[in-house]
C-alpha cells in the first residue's frame, strides 16, 4: 500500500508540474487554471464509479485530490 500510495503522490506531482508549465504559457495563466480546474471537478462528479457500495466517498476524495493539486499553484508573481 506505501507503494502505491507514494506512486499516486509522485503523478500528482507530475500532473501539477505539467498543468502549471501549460499555465505559464498561457496568455492569461490563472483563467486557464480556473477553467481548467472547474472541467476536471466536472469530470470527477460525472465520471461512472463502478462496483462500489459507496461511490459518494470516492468521489468526495476525487474531489479533494483535485482542490489539493490545484491549491498547490499560486498565481504568478508580479516580477
């Protein structure tokens, strides 16, 4: 379980390091991440969560995975 759960940690960090690289080059970096935050908690509340008796625990933990990963990026600085 360890292993698995220090994999899950490092593609999170993958995946923050990748969407702030395509934020930063976007002409407008915190609308980009806005919008695309919004369409991934829009995924994660319509994706279909299958075999499970409780699938509204996972999708509560799907949705706080995404507001940590997002919550890790601040804005770019004014320098």
């Amino acid at each position: 379980m360890d292993e698995l759960n220090g994999r899950m940690i490092a593609c999170q960090i993958l995946i923050t390091g990748l969407i702030a690289r395509v934020a930063n080059n976007s002409p407008d970096p915190l609308r980009f991440l806005t919008d695309f935050r919004d369409e991934i908690r829009a995924v994660v509340k319509g994706v279909n969560i299958a075999g499970m008796d409780n699938t509204d625990r996972v999708r509560q933990v799907a949705q706080r995975t995404v507001d940590e990963l997002f919550s890790l990026m601040k804005p770019p600085s004014v320098d």
